[in-house]
C-alpha cells in the first residue's frame, strides 16, 4: 500500500508506486483519504471508508480485477463505479474521476471543479 499527503496541485501518487493489481491510498486537503486502485493499467479512486462499517479498503482491501473485497466482512465493490456487488454492503462507494499525465495519477480537473465552493 503507498499512502501520501496530497493537495489539488500535487499528484495522488506517481503510477510507477502503484504496481498493476494493488490498492494504494492518499489524503486530500480536507483530510479525506481516498483509495486508488490500479486495473491493468487504467486507475480509479474511491472513498477509502467501506460504507458498511468501520474499515479502509486501501488497508484491509483486496482488488480482483475491478472488484475491490473490503477485508473486515468480505463485502465488495466495483471500482470503476462504486456500485456495491457483495453483500453485506448495500451503499455506493463515492468515486473520483483520475487521471494519468506524465507518468503520475491526478485528480481529474473536472473533480476538483465539482469540489469547488
Ligand atoms: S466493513 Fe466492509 S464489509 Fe463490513
């Protein structure tokens, strides 16, 4: 697991931390920590907490292909939209569009403006 502080100017991580298959986390200004899940060589972020309980999924998660096993009651979620696939979880994760520019995993522009006051 890689974990680093981040803020809108700087990078979630460079790609090369983020081996193919593995589940890396960071925190974004507002103390948030997202996970970010690398899947044969396309990325996605989600909220880290596991919306059924009290778990980090960049922690104690698991990710087969697109599917990210939370570790505490083995529920899952899709990565790319959130969607909860196993039970017990129910509720979406919260994604964040990402995207790669020189070899490093940013938040989308489009992110950060949603964010915007
Ligand atoms: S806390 Fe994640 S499945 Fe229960």
């Amino acid at each position: 697991m890689t974990t680093l502080s981040t803020d809108s100017a700087k990078p979630l991580c460079a790609l090369s931390d983020l081996t193919d298959g593995t589940i890396g986390s960071a925190l974004l200004d507002d103390g948030r920590r997202i996970a970010i899940y690398h899947v044969d060589g396309d990325v996605y972020a989600t909220d880290d907490r596991c919306t059924h309980g009290n778990a980090s999924l960049g922690d104690e998660g698991s990710l087969d292909g697109c599917i990210v096993e939370c570790g505490l009651h083995l529920g899952a979620f899709d990565v790319r939209t959130g969607h909860a696939v196993s039970a017990p979880c129910s509720k979406p994760l919260q994604t964040y569009p990402v995207e790669i520019r020189d070899g490093k995993v940013w938040l989308s522009a489009h992110a950060l403006a949603e964010e915007a006051p």
